[in-house]
C-alpha cells in the first residue's frame, strides 16, 4: 500500500462515492503552480491532470492512482453536488463565520448532526444532496459562509492547508461515520415552517412560487430580532438572488419593490448602528 496519505485520503472519498480532482499544493505559503502571484493558493485544480477542472473529478481508482503518481503532493478536492451527493457549507472562522452561523442556528434551529471537516480556518459542514441545486455563492448567505454545491468543489479530509494544518473530519478516526443529513430548508430555499407555507397553487420553480417567496421573505424579516437583522438581510437577498437567477421573478421585481428600498436603508441603518426601521 502507498505510503502518501494524499493518494490514500483521494481513494477513500472514491471509495465512498465521492469525485475527486487533484488540487495544487502549498508549501511554505507558495502554491506549488510556481506563480508568485497565486491568488489561490494550495487550492485550484492541476490543469495538466483535470483540463477542465471539476469537470475531470472521478471515483476512478486508475485515474486517481495515475494522477498522485504523476503529482503526489496534490491536494485531494471533493466535487460537491450531484457528482458527489454531497453539499457543503463552509464556514470561514477568519470571516465571521462561526457567528454568522450561531445566529441562523438561533433563528432556524440548531443544525442536524452531520459529518464536518475542520479546515485552514474553519468548517466545512457536509449535507446530503437533495437533487436541490443550491447555488455556489461565496459570501452571499452571510459573511463567512458559502454552500458549494453542482459544479463547484471543496478540499477534501486529508488535503493540506497552506497554514500547515490537515483538514480532518471532525468526529474523528475509530468512531463510527455518520450519515449526510439533508441541508436545512434556509440553505436550500424551501420554506422554512408552516407559517411559511405557500399556497396549493405555488409552483416550486414557477412565477407564484416566486411571488409568495418575496411577501414570505418580509413577513421573516419583520419578525426577526433587531440584532439578528444583519444576518437575515444577506439570507433574504441571498435565496431572492436564487429566484432571479432562474428567472422566476425578474430581477425588475425585486428592484423595484417597495420592500427592497426598505431593505436597502435596513441596510444601511444597520451598518451605521442605528436603530432599526422598516416603516
Ligand atoms: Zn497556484
């Protein structure tokens, strides 16, 4: 058996249904591309072995083996949604994170038990994917979290961090895995209790679906506490933004109404300290 734990965590994901792709490398603060200039260091796919980055990840075992042999010093990355079943939130203790987090657990309730991996300067929590696409929206939710979820990878249990530290999966070796929970409703844009729920005639996907979620996002907002605002703004702005991508409700919708100037001036009403007014 191969001595590089590398190659041995990349065949442990495959092994589990999970696509890899080697990532570069990082080694005293150099990402092992050789640009200076990296601005992703120790973290973006090798392009002579996956040409088309995430697109390349496999569960493969000759693909993978060939890979660590030609670059043994590559980070194993996760492909995350549907390749995988798996999708991830990541949480940037550097950013906030862990306390944006708190305050959607306060609001929403606290977070299944799911497997996570500490990482560089933070977590990665690993849900069940759904056949519900979430997104890749790096701070969108809130500063410090981002979902990775169809099309978008993260580095897997056993890669390196530029930092030094092995991203480990947090319950540890000699305990039993424990199965991917399905993401809560707020990550993925479902309602998220009965006094949310949309009428019969809402579509999931369709126009009513959209409108009902924008009056569901204000009645939310007016509910929630002056201190939690900040967080729950990003969250509304984040699930509408989901909306107007699939253009359910066009972007005009949003814009131009009355609730979202409102938002605005919450906005900035938070970021100056103030007291908070929607009315
Ligand atoms: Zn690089």
């Amino acid at each position: 058996m191969s001595q590089n734990l590398l190659l041995q965590a990349a065949l442990a994901h495959a092994r589990h249904g999970r696509a890899v792709l080697p990532v570069y490398w990082s080694r005293d603060r150099r990402c092992g591309c050789g640009r200076t200039e990296c601005a992703s260091p120790g973290k973006h796919p090798v392009p002579a072995l996956a040409p088309r980055g995430v697109k390349n990840a496999t569960t493969s075992e000759v693909v993978i083996r060939a890979w660590w042999a030609y670059a043994p010093l590559a980070n194993p990355a996760i492909a995350t949604g549907e390749a995988s079943g798996v999708t991830v939130l990541d949480v940037d203790g550097d950013r906030g994170g862990f306390d944006a987090l708190d305050e959607l657990e306060h609001e929403f309730g606290a977070l299944p038990s799911t497997p996570r991996v500490v990482t560089g300067r933070g977590e990665h929590v690993y849900f069940q994917f759904t056949s519900v696409h979430v997104k890749n929206t790096a701070g969108k939710l809130a500063t410090g979290l981002d979902v990775r979820c169809c099309g978008g990878y993260v580095l897997g249990a056993g890669a390196v961090h530029p930092t030094g530290r092995i991203y480990a999966w947090k319950h540890g070796l000699g305990t039993e895995p424990i199965a991917f929970a399905p993401p809560p409703a707020w990550l993925i844009g479902r309602p998220a209790n009965p006094r949310q729920q949309l009428s019969t005639q809402a579509r999931p996907g369709g126009k009513g679906y959209a409108s009902a979620a924008l009056a569901s996002e204000e009645r939310e907002l007016l509910g929630t506490p002056v201190g939690q605002r900040n967080t729950r703004l990003n969250l509304a702005a984040f699930r509408l933004a989901r909306f107007v991508a699939t253009e359910a409700l066009a972007s005009g919708d949003v814009r131009q109404s009355c609730w979202t100037s409102r938002l605005a001036s919450a906005f900035h009403n938070v970021k100056r300290r103030r007291p908070f007014r929607v009315a």
